[in-house]
C-alpha cells in the first residue's frame, strides 16, 4: 500500500513538472517580449538607473527577467495543476478545494505587491542613502533584475504562511495547540528569516515583512483550529 502511494505521488509529480513546464515556458516568452515593459515597472518604483557592462548582460537579464516574469504570471495555473494532480492526497471537500486555491493565488500577489509597491523602494532607498557626493552607485542592469524578483518572490511566498500551516494542519502533521504552545519560538524564526530575507539591516525593512508574516502565523493557527473544530466527531 505504502510503495502505491509513492508511485501515485511521485507520478503525479512527474506530470505536474511536465505541465508546469510548458505553462512557465509560455509565459515566460510573453515575457521575453516585454522584457522592456516589466523592466521599466521596476524601475519605476524605485526610481533609479540600471546600466550594463558586458556586451551580452542586457540579453541574459532580459532572459533571467522573463523567467522570473513567466513563474509570477504563471502561478494561478501551477497552484490549479498541483491541485489537480495531488487531491487525492488531501480530503477536502469541493468549495474548500476552490476557496484554498484562491486564498493561495491572492496571498502570493499580495505579497508579491506589498514588496513592489513598498519594501523595495524602502529597501533600495536605504541602500543607496549610504553612497554621496564622492560615491555615486552605477547598479548593473542584472544585478537590480537578480535582487529585485528575488525579493518579490520571497514576499509572495513568505504570505503562503496560512495556506501551508492549514495544509499541514489537514494531513495531521501540525496541531494548533503545538503552535500555540510555540508561539515565541515563531516569533524568533520569523524575526530571524525576515532579517534575512529584507536587503537591509535597520529594524524598519525588517518589520515590514515580519509584522505582516506574524500576523499571517496566527491567522493560520485561527483557520487551523476552526478546521479541527469542524472535524472533531460531535457528542
């Protein structure tokens, strides 16, 4: 029983990747395309210069761009794929199902836009703060690609906190009373991973993803026990 189960998973795995592939692959041509468009949307939040200093850079950050460009818009039908493929590990019911799917998808671009619209310019702002008159920053083109959907990214995923802690919470991994008794030891790791994370080292940056990331911990605690509410055998 247990050697079906892992060939059913890992199956299923293998058809998601091939999927998954080919929807990124498109995406990312599209991307590819408007390289210029998403380029100058960054840019423009943050309101600096790029410049490039090898005959080849523009190409491969055009080309890094538009892979990072192809899994962000993608996303919504990596999330339904994996559904699809791996339900049957998971019991939930259809409008669960659908409801989980959305939360998913809205928590990724909320993160993802929260970074855009705020903590990369926060971010850089305060990089830069440290240059003057007699140091001017001249930031390669592919550096600013690398550091900026990095960060984007790790925002979008860091908001899937819920969505992970209630998925955990249905396969019988994760109990909220545990996280509730370990509530200062989350604390701890989500401080330290937005440390991290965030470009820079003044308290400030880091709050703007650990507040948030706490408050979506015990946002996740709250669904995980209305799920083991809902659960529990009555009488």
């Amino acid at each position: 029983m247990e050697r079906e189960k892992i060939v059913y998973l890992l199956t299923g795995l293998k058809r998601f990747i091939l999927k998954a592939l080919i929807v990124v692959v498109a995406s990312s041509a599209l991307c590819f395309i408007f390289f210029k468009d998403i380029l100058h949307l960054l840019l423009k939040t943050v309101g600096i210069k790029v410049y490039y200093f090898s005959i080849p850079e523009v190409f491969f950050s055009s080309v890094e761009l538009a892979i990072y460009g192809g899994v962000f818009f993608a996303f919504p039908f990596i999330i339904i794929l994996l559904w699809h493929e791996f339900k049957g590990a998971v019991n939930l019911k259809p409008l669960e199902s659908c409801l989980l799917i959305i939360f998913s998808i809205i928590l990724f671009y909320v993160g993802s836009i929260f970074c855009y619209r705020i903590v990369l310019q926060s971010g850089i702002k305060f990089l830069l703060s440290y240059g003057g008159d007699s140091l001017r920053a001249m930031i390669s083109v592919e550096r600013f690609v690398s550091f900026a959907s990095a960060m984007i990214f790790a925002f979008g995923i860091a908001f899937e906190v819920p969505v992970i802690l209630l998925g955990l919470n249905k396969k019988g991994i994760v109990k909220s009373k545990t996280l509730t008794r370990t509530r200062r030891y989350a604390i701890l790791v989500i401080t330290i991973a937005s440390a991290v994370i965030t470009p820079t080292p003044d308290v400030y940056n880091m709050m703007l993803l650990a507040v948030p990331a706490y408050i979506l911990y015990e946002i996740g605690i709250l669904l995980m026990k209305m799920n083991e509410r809902k659960d529990r055998p009555m009488g």
